[in-house]
C-alpha cells in the first residue's frame, strides 16, 4: 500500500510549483546515464538508490519500464519520462499512447494572448520594436512541467499568426527556446500566416502554385533547420476567421498543405493542417456542416506529412459538443484531435471546470486509434500559478496526461493532481509498494486520498456537467455574450455580423419550441455522421437527451425522459447547475482549515465569482426563454 505524507504543509504557496511540489531531497544515489532523469531522481527521490537502464531492445522511443527503483528505455528521454512516472509512484511499463502530445500557444508577439485568462505570454513581449529577451529559468520550469505529464512539443505562437514570426530576430529566440526545451524532449513548432511571402518577402502573391513562392517556403524551411535542426514544422490556420490561404487564389486545401510539406519534409517536419474553417465559401450552409463541405474533397491529397487538426467539436469549444463528423470524412488522412485546455467558453480562468471528462467523452465516441495526435490549446501565462486559477492548472496536467494515455480515467488524473497539489506529492521510499510479477501494468493509484481530498476530487468530477448544466444544457449551444464569451447572452443579434456569430442563429427559440434542427428534415448535418452516430442523432427519439436541442427544434411541452416537459426540465437543469456550484462552494469552505492560505484565498474569491456568474447564467436564460416557453 503506498502511503503519502499526510500532514499539509502550510508554508506559503503561490501555486508556481504546480503539481511538482516535491521537496529536494538530494538522498538518491542515481546510477546510469548523465540525463534529466538522473537529475530529477537525485534531487527527488525518496530512496537511497535508483538505476537508469538504457535498453536497446525495448521499441518504443519514449516508453519505459519501471521495476522497484530501477528505470529502463531505450532513450533518455524514456527514462525521463519513466523518471517522473517513478516519483508519481508508478511502476510498470509505460509508452505513449499518440506520438504527437502538443500544446497550442495562442500567443501573439506583443505579448498578449488570444483567450488567455493568466496574464501575458511566457514567451514573446516587444522591446520597442524587438523581440523582449526570454525568461530561460521560466522557459525551464515550463518544460519540466511539460515533460512530468509527456507532452513532447509546443507551437509557440498564435494561429492567427503574424508574419513577423518567421522574420530573423523572432527565428533567433525560437532558437533559444527550443534549446531549452530539447533536453526535456519537446520539439517547437510554429504556426505560420500563409501570407508570409507577401509580407515578409515582398512577393506579390502567396498563390502556393506559384514557383516563388515555393521557393521562399523552401528558403525559410531551411533558414529555420539550420538554426533548430530538430524543430518540427508549421501549424496552419487558413481561409478561417479572415486569415490568408489557398482559397485566396482558388487552390485546395491539400495544394496550400502540400506546398508547405514539401519545404519541411527534407527535414523531417510536418505540417498540423487546421479544419477550423466556415463563412464566405458556404453561405446559408449550417455552419457545423462547413468543414466536411471543404474538406471532403481533399481527403486522400494531403502529403504524408500532412496532419489535418480538427477541434473535438463541430463548432468551437462549447461546454459540449457532439463529436466533429470531420473525423468520420476524411479516412485517408492522419488525423489530430485539438481540445482547448483554456477556458474560453468555460467560465475562463474564474470558474473551476475539471476537463478530462469532456476529453474522456470525445475519446468515446471518436476511438483513439483514429488520430494521429493531440493538440491542446494552453491556458498557460506569467501569472504566477500559470494558469489564473489554481484548479486550471489540472487541466494542463489533465491533457497531458490523457496526451500520453487517452484510456485513463479522469478520476484517477484527478487524484494524482490533488496528491501532487494539495498534498505533499512526496512519497515515502517504505510506501512503495512493488508488484512482483506486473510489469505490463501501468500506474498504480493504489494511494487513499483524506476525506477533504476525496471532496475536491468529488468536486472536480461534477464541475464540468455543473458548467453544462449552468451555462446551456439538453444540447443548447453558443448563447454567449458576444466576443469574450464569458456569460450569457441568448438574445444575441447584430444584425452587421454574421449570422454564426449570433446567438438566436444557434437556438432559434419561438413559440412552438426552442434548438436547431440538424435532422435530414433541417439541414441535415446528422448525414455526416457515420453511423450508428446518424440514425442515432437524427431521430428525436433515440437521440441522447444531451445533445437533444442541437439536432433538434423541440416542442415546449415535449416530455423528457424525467417525466417533464421541455421547459420545465430547461429550468430544472439550470437550477440543477447552481446548486451544484452551491455545493461545491460548502465544500471548499470545508476545506479551509486543510489548504494553505494563499491558495484558499485565491480559489474562494474564483468561486464566489462563478457562483454569481452561474445564477446570472440562470436568470438571464430561463427569463430569455419564458418569453417563448410560457
Ligand atoms: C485563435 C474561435 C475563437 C478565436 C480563435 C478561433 C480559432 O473563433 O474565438 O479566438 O482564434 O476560434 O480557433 O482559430
């Protein structure tokens, strides 16, 4: 049985630690190889010994096995890995579940950060017209806690990218990052404007069949690797939201794809082709249909080392979405899954929403083994707990580590986050407990957490369901206020934008009923989908209560499986939300006496927020809705 030190510390605590609390104990004798494993182990280790085994035979780059106190892989960057995995308190043999494990840093160079709810960029602010000098301990901290959870790489900049980025000054400190981040296994990335020729070369197109353009492409995919040898290639927004692309000069998505391949390819790079795509090319179309629609056609003429990146969702990081039928479309092409670790549509960084379920639930119904990848929009920034909220820091954690295995549950991430945040994190060398005979057993969570732990751990497993409930439940979407996305707003309309920007476009609320019909009598989006996911979804009887006003228009009086009627469940629902954010308030005042000052404080103040924020959300919708519904 493996115990934790029970007793809280209650020095204080800024949250800047993250789950990585260990104390230095510099007591372990390391044998093995000079490498962050041994470094790690030494300083954190609570044993007298560890043993670092490099093992040729074992095929996996980056998996490891752990057996008592000895690691073996076949690379360093194994035994990192199996390094951390060992301070966790795992044992066992352990390999990455998808190659690539990236973050998204929606970053822009003047240092502020799209969606961002935790202060400004850890990477790029300007020196009057140059790039600010980096932070290399900070940018070392931030690897660290990147590799504890796997994630092996990281694009450095927005998606809506300046064309700066690639400009010499900029490729000179993502050189120094990347030297940071290299001994810890992560590769960066960079997302580029497709118009980057233009603005930056001064050629008067970015048409990727023109034979200059290639050219400049080539030149600075070379400029880059003679500077990052092991840097590894582009992410790209384009046609989508104003950005530059193919579209522009009537090219595909695979010829603007393609063309940037083939300028990283010598070099081994690839290219995270992004689906998030809707508006000028499709109007009237159902804007969670777009994608498919402009996609579908290039399925099977993307290079090989082109990686099409599509959000979990068909629209855009609601608190829940039905699965992207993208996924389902395009089976010639690898496939990568982004998730939004960043709050933009879950309260930001003032409400606690614990992720993984969501995740979990997309890896439900869209297998694994379909993608290639995982990106995660980061909600990391220079506030000092790095994230704004203390409990966001457990998304972070939460997306590398089902980066790493997408089959773990979330209540077992949940509870090695609290250990490693709220408790010491530190195990006791007598407190491992080594299985004879289970080295093909990953992790054991075989560690009890206190009666208060247990709590945030029950706390964090509601959040998500609370947040859906609060916000828009039964399969209501996208009824925010307008642009910052945070409260409600479900009688959004301005007229001058476009429609999918408006809220009414999402709900279509009026006398006979409220929700979209996607069924094959609507727009008929429920076709995109494979089945069972299309019969399933297209009928009103069979389709899951959860996404029920997203696929359809549903009568007012509509009974519900509760035995209410719409509207009356409408509103049971969102008192259910608040309540739970009631509950989850008790509890946190519970937990006072065992959490350290600073971030009890911090946490409160949050919560208070959301427990406003959630009974506006109430309001403002079931007052909205009655004017239909009554
Ligand atoms: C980076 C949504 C967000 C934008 C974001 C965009 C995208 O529209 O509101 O801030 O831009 O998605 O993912 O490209």
């Amino acid at each position: 049985m493996l115990a934790i030190a029970s007793c809280v510390s209650m020095m204080a605590e800024d949250g800047s630690r993250l789950w990585l609390r260990y104390d230095k104990l510099q007591k372990a004798q390391v044998n093995g190889p000079e490498c962050i494993a041994a470094e790690e182990l030494r300083n954190y280790y609570p044993g007298d010994k560890a043993t670092l085994v490099l093992d040729p035979s074992i095929s996996n780059e980056e998996g490891y096995i752990i057996n008592g106190s000895t690691i073996k892989a076949k690379t360093e960057r194994g035994l990192m890995y199996g390094a951390y995995a060992l301070l966790r308190g795992e044992q066992g043999a352990s390999e990455p579940f998808f190659k690539i494990r990236v973050l998204n840093h929606w970053d822009n160079l003047d240092g502020s950060i799209e969606r961002g709810y935790a202060g400004r960029s850890i990477f790029w602010d300007l020196d009057g017209n140059n790039p600010k000098a980096i932070d290399p301990a900070l940018i070392k901290e931030y690897a660290r806690a990147n590799a504890s959870i796997g994630i092996n790489g990281t694009v450095l900049n927005n998606v809506n990218a300046s064309p700066k980025m690639l400009s010499a000054p900029y490729i000179k400190k993502v050189k120094e990052i990347a030297a940071i981040l290299r001994p810890y296994g992560i590769k960066v990335y960079l997302s580029v404007n497709f118009a980057s020729p233009m603005a930056l070369g001064k050629l008067k197109t970015a048409d990727p069949l023109n034979s200059k353009v290639k050219a400049w492409w080539k030149a600075k995919a070379k400029e880059i690797y003679k500077e990052i040898p092991d840097f590894g290639g582009f992410l790209v927004k384009a046609n989508s939201e104003g950005q530059p692309g193919p579209g522009d000069y009537k090219r595909t998505h695979a010829q603007g794809a393609n063309m940037l391949a083939e300028a990283v390819k010598p070099f081994g790079g690839i290219i995270m082709w992004r689906s998030f795509v809707y508006g000028a090319n499709h109007k009237g179309e159902d804007r969670v249909k777009q994608a498919v629609s402009e996609f579908k056609e290039d399925d099977g003429k993307f290079m090989d080392n082109v990686i099409l990146q599509s959000k979990n969702g068909p629209l855009d990081f609601q608190p829940r979405e039905p699965y992207a039928p993208i996924f389902d479309n395009m089976r010639k092409t690898p496939q990568m899954v982004e998730l939004q670790i960043t709050q933009e549509y879950l309260g930001h960084s003032r409400h606690l929403v614990y992720l993984a379920p969501m995740w979990r639930e997309f890896f439900g119904l869209v297998s694994p083994k379909r993608l290639v990848g995982v990106a995660g929009v980061a909600n990391i920034g220079l506030d000092k707990n790095w994230c704004g909220h203390h409990f966001a820091q457990a998304n972070w954690y939460a997306f590398g580590r089902l980066a790493w295995n997408p089959y773990l549950k979330s209540e077992e991430i949940a509870e090695e986050w609290i250990r490693g945040t709220f408790d010491s994190g530190q195990l006791t060398v007598d407190s491992y407990d080594y299985p004879s005979n289970n080295s093909t057993v990953e992790s054991n969570h075989n560690y009890h957490l206190s009666t208060i732990h247990s709590k945030l751990l029950s706390m964090m497993l509601r959040s998500r369901e609370a947040c859906v409930d609060y916000m828009m439940p039964l399969g209501l979407h996208h009824i925010f206020a307008f642009d910052h996305h945070y409260g409600p707003e479900p009688d959004g309309f301005i007229a001058s934008y476009p429609l999918e920007w408006c809220p009414v476009y999402y709900h279509k609320a009026d006398k006979e009923g409220v929700g979209f019909n996607r069924s094959h009598t609507g727009t008929d989006a429920t076709s995109q989908y494979n089945e069972p996911y299309c019969s399933l979804y297209d009928d009103i009887n069979t389709c899951p209560e959860r996404y029920l006003l997203w696929f359809h228009h549903v009568p007012w009086t509509y009974r519900l499986k509760s035995g209410n009627t719409l509207w009356e469940e409408i509103q049971a629902r969102y008192d259910r939300g608040v309540k739970e954010v009631e509950d989850f308030y008790a509890i946190w005042q519970e937990a006072k006496p065992n959490i350290d000052e600073q971030r009890w404080k911090e946490v409160d103040e949050r919560m208070q927020h959301q427990l406003e924020n959630a009974k506006e959300w109430r309001k403002v919708c079931t007052d909205y809705f009655r004017t239909f519904a009554e």
